[in-house]
C-alpha cells in the first residue's frame, strides 16, 4: 500500500472559527479588513498582508493566549480523525500561515497531541507584536508559510499527498497535493482554476471519503 500523508491547514479548518480573525476583529483598526480583502483579491501577498494587519493590533502576550484559548473551538471530529489517521498508518502534519502560539494553545487545551506543526511565530512587547517567517520559500513571494514545499517533499520520498484547507493560504498546496479537501474560499478557488476537490464540512467528512476509497 503506498505511503499516505494528510497535511492540514489549521484556522478555520481544524478550527470552527479562524483564530486570526477572531484576534484581529477584537483587537484591531477595522482598516485590516481592507488589508483582507486586497490579500484575498491577490494584490498584496500574506507574509506582507500579516505584517500590515497586526501592525493595527494592540494586544499583549496574557490578553492573546487568554482570548484565544476561551473564543476558539475545533472541529469535534478532529481527534477522532486522528485516531483514525494514527490505526491506518497515515502521517499528519498541520502547516498553517497564522502562528505557533495559536495551535499550541489550542492542542494543549483540547488534549490534542504528537501532532508535528509549523507555522509563523509572534512575539509581543508592550502591546505591539512583532511576527518571524522561518519557513519562507525563494520560489513564493505571496506566502507567509508557503505550503506547497512540503507537498513536494513527501511526494518525493514516494508518499501519496493529501491536502485539506479552506483559504487563500492554501491555494499554493492545492494545486500540487495528489488529493485536496477544500472548503469555502478554496472551494471557490479550485473550482475556478479547473483544480479537482473533494468538498468537506469537517473531518467526519473526509474520513468517510478516505474510508470508501480503501474499499
């Protein structure tokens, strides 16, 4: 049987809600709504996009970690997906363009673990933040995480690629992945660029897909 990995976005696809939204509207100028929508429409990239909408932000460390770890929930199918994921032998990977901090909030609150992710980091000083991009990628100027190497790596190591996300930072790793789950924006997105999908409300969904295609 080949090797099979599932890489997954993380707000707004592991999560119900999407935590820098959820951040931004609390603790932000509105004026990072236009920000979005520029991203959204492809004129700014996200690693420039991120940095332009938490410069709006006022918020300290305590103020960050309490709001997210009491305002954000995760999709009650999830673990569940993981447990089915660990007994067929299946690699998960979370890669997401928001932040570490986020997801390890989130995975130590709802008791989710031996979970490898990567993400962008944010640190605080005085209210204000400042936001590191260790995963850049030379070949993409749009992404803050550009999640597509990843995609090429395991198909190079001979693994059968699963993708799964809901936004425009995951455009990059839909048009490469050998399977994509999508939702919302890049439902929307794959289908006006010809990329075949499978659509997903939440991840009973694609255990289900991924169980009648074993037979």
């Amino acid at each position: 049987m080949k090797k099979i990995v599932i890489i997954s976005d993380f707000d707004g696809t592991i999560t119900k809600n999407d935590s820098l939204v959820a951040i931004l509207d609390k603790f932000a100028s509105p004026r990072w709504h236009d920000i979005a929508r520029l991203i959204t429409d492809g004129k700014l990239g996200t690693r420039i996009g991120l940095r332009k909408e938490f410069a709006l932000c006022r918020i300290t460390k305590s103020e960050f970690v309490n709001f997210v770890a009491t305002n954000i929930k995760v999709d009650s199918t999830f673990k569940n997906f993981l447990a089915f994921s660990k007994k067929n032998n299946f690699r998960v990977l979370v890669v997401s363009g928001g932040f570490t901090l986020n997801i390890k909030i989130i995975f130590r609150k709802f008791g989710i673990g031996n979970v490898r992710y990567y993400a962008n980091i944010i640190s605080f000083n005085r209210g204000r933040v400042k936001l590191k991009f260790p995963y850049t990628d030379k070949e993409c100027r749009d992404c803050s995480l550009c999640k597509a190497p990843f995609i090429r790596r395991f198909k190079k190591r001979g693994y059968f690629t699963v993708y799964i996300g809901d936004s425009v930072t995951d455009r990059c790793p839909a048009r490469v992945a050998d399977l994509v789950f999508a939702k919302h924006h890049l439902a929307e997105y794959c289908k006006a660029k010809g990329i075949k999908y499978v659509p997903y409300d939440n991840f009973g969904d694609i255990k289900n897909y991924i169980k009648i295609l074993q037979g």
